[in-house]
C-alpha cells in the first residue's frame, strides 16, 4: 500500500512531466474601464481583473519556477554532468572516496 506521501509525490511528478510538455498561453478578455470607450484604461481596474481571474498569481508562481524533489537516482541522472570533474578527481585520488 502506498502512503499519502507517496501518492501525492508520483501525482506531483505526472503533473510536472505534463506541464513540461506545454507551452500555456493565456487569453483574457478584460473591461478597459467603466465606460467601456477606445483608447482609455484604467489600470487599477484592469489589474483587479487579472487579480482575480489568478494571472497575476499565475505570473508570480512562474517566476518562481516549480519545486523540484528528485529521488536520488533521477538526481544522479539529471545533474550527473556538473560533477563529473569531481569524480574524475575522486577517482585518482589515493583516498578513496566512495562516488555517487
């Protein structure tokens, strides 16, 4: 039986290979002001839309970027290359130092 944990982690993962197989693009529809007349937007208006309809949020998490957590197979396979000079170096050392 898998514990809630693991659930949530291979969920998490599935989503996350989902999400690194798109490429979103948003359209949102917006009111430039109360009027509704060309060429006048009020910003403070405009930017209560986008709060609420999650853009700004959206736009927050993305700068962020999306938490990772690798098992440590998936580690060594993605970040293998960036300590390959220490290994080297490990590797003929006289103190042997057990590598990853």
């Amino acid at each position: 039986s898998v514990a809630v944990g693991g659930h949530f982690a291979s969920q998490l993962t599935s989503l996350r290979q989902k999400i690194d197989l798109t490429s979103p693009h948003y359209v949102r529809c917006l009111k430039p002001n109360g009027q509704l007349v060309p060429d006048n937007f009020d910003p403070l208006m405009i930017v209560e839309q986008l709060r609420c309809a999650g853009v700004v949020e959206a736009v927050r998490v993305s700068r962020v970027g999306y938490p990772q957590r690798y098992n440590h197979s998936q580690f060594v396979s993605r970040y293998r290359t960036l300590g390959s000079k220490e290994m080297k170096k490990a590797s003929k050392s006289s103190r042997k130092v057990k590598p990853v």
